[in-house]
C-alpha cells in the first residue's frame, strides 16, 4: 500500500503560516503522518499559538531544533548559547511562553527514526556530532559531503531542517530532503514536503508552496515590541513589512 507523509520545519512562531500549512495537508487524504523537525519557537512572536496548535494534533511527530533547545536552556536556569539581541529575543520567547509547553519541549528527542514501506527514514533537526550537537550550517552541501556525515547511519533517507532553503540531494545509497523554512520567507508562502513511499519501494518528494495572509504577523512585531524585530524582519522576511506603512 502506498504510503504519504508531510515534513515541515523551521515553523519559527508563525502560525498563519502553519495554519495554512496544516489545512493544506488536512485536505490530503492520503497523508499518513506529519513529522515536524524542529524550531517550532522563536525568530516568530506566536509561540503559544503555534505550540497549541501542534500539541493539539495526534498525527505529528517532533524533533527539537536549536531554537526550541535554548529556550529549554532558559527555562532550566542556563545561558542560552546566544549573543546580543538574539540573547534578549530568547528570553522575551521564554518569558512569554505559557509554562505547560516547556514539560512538552522537554520530552522531545533530537532525532528519530521509522519504517514506511520497508524504507528507514532519519529525522534530525540538522546534522548532529558525536556529541548530539548540532553542526554549523554548511552553506555549500553536496550528496558527497552528507554521505560522509551519514555513512554510519543504516538509512534510506535523511530529513532535516535548520538551513531555511531547500536541499534535495541523492547520495550513493540515500536521499537527503530538506523542505526549507515553512514560517520564514521574503514573501507571504510557507513551504513544506510530502514524501510518498509506492508499494514498490520507490520514494517520491514533492516541495509544496501555500500562499497565506501574513499582514497581522508582520504587524505584531510592533504590537508586542519584539525584541531584534528589525534584524528578523529584514534578515528573515525581506523587509516585506515596509509595504505595510
């Protein structure tokens, strides 16, 4: 029987976005099952509502990003790992953060595995050391580099997130997928990937791009006075927010 999935990433506190994400999906039929691979929190302002809205689903399954790890960080009494205004940014997430989310962020794994159709997926938020940590983002990946990275690992595809642009590689015994940044783009869409496994084994990836209103996100920055809002509007959704005023 062939069998459907959908991996988003990198949702960052926009839940316009994965609201559009998730009644996009929902009207797929064929979707088994959604694997969400982390930074669920931060960079966006709606953290509780995105929080909600996933914890509320029985039909996902979660990895931790480096995000949702240094607010995890705060909340257990230690230094984040940020510098700066992304340091302030990361408190003012914590601060604002109904305090149940935190028992949910601290349950989840940083890596998981499955089955479908006789294919074994890896699901990470990025790649990892030996350590469980995550590596610097290589700005120039190839199928090369990530069969080097994965070599050890008994996998016939690998999904990850964390670098906010799309990755499609295949490797020498694996395909590597990264769908791109679901809650951050320069314009009002939000990406995501269905993989569909075929009876035979054959493995499909399709990138999916849903449109969706993003005025009232964008305003919020100022609403709430996030902290580091220039730089994350700039750096994170091409200023769109100019064409606001």
């Amino acid at each position: 029987m062939e069998m459907e999935i959908a991996v988003i990433t990198d949702i960052h506190g926009n839940s316009s976005a994965l609201n559009a994400v998730l009644s996009d999906i929902d009207k797929r039929s064929q979707v088994n099952h959604i694997y969400c691979l982390g930074d669920m929190i931060s960079i966006g302002h709606e953290t509780n509502q995105v929080l909600e809205k996933l914890h509320s689903r029985k039909d996902v399954s979660f990895v931790l990003g480096n995000h949702d790890e240094a607010i995890l960080k705060i909340l257990n009494g230690r230094e984040p790992g940020s510098q700066g205004e992304v340091r302030a940014h990361h408190y003012w997430i914590a601060r604002n953060m109904k305090s149940e989310f935190g028992t949910f962020l601290s349950k989840i794994p940083k890596k998981t595995q499955c089955k479908i159709n006789n294919k074994r997926f890896l699901f990470v938020h990025y790649h990892l050391d030996e350590y469980d940590r995550f590596l610097s983002i290589d700005t120039s990946p190839s199928a090369i580099k990530l069969d080097n990275l994965y070599k050890s690992e008994d996998v016939d595809i690998v999904c990850f997130g964390h670098h906010h642009i799309l990755h499609h590689f295949k490797g020498e015994h694996k395909i590597y997928l990264n769908p791109g940044s679901l809650g951050c783009n320069s314009k009002p869409v939000a990406t995501y990937a269905i993989v569909r496994v075929k009876d035979d084994g054959c493995i499909d990836c399709s990138i999916k791009e849903v449109s969706y209103d993003n005025k009232e996100f964008l305003l919020g920055y100022f609403r709430y006075n996030v902290p580091a809002k220039e730089s994350i509007l700039q750096g994170f959704y091409g200023s769109q927010h100019k064409k606001l005023f």
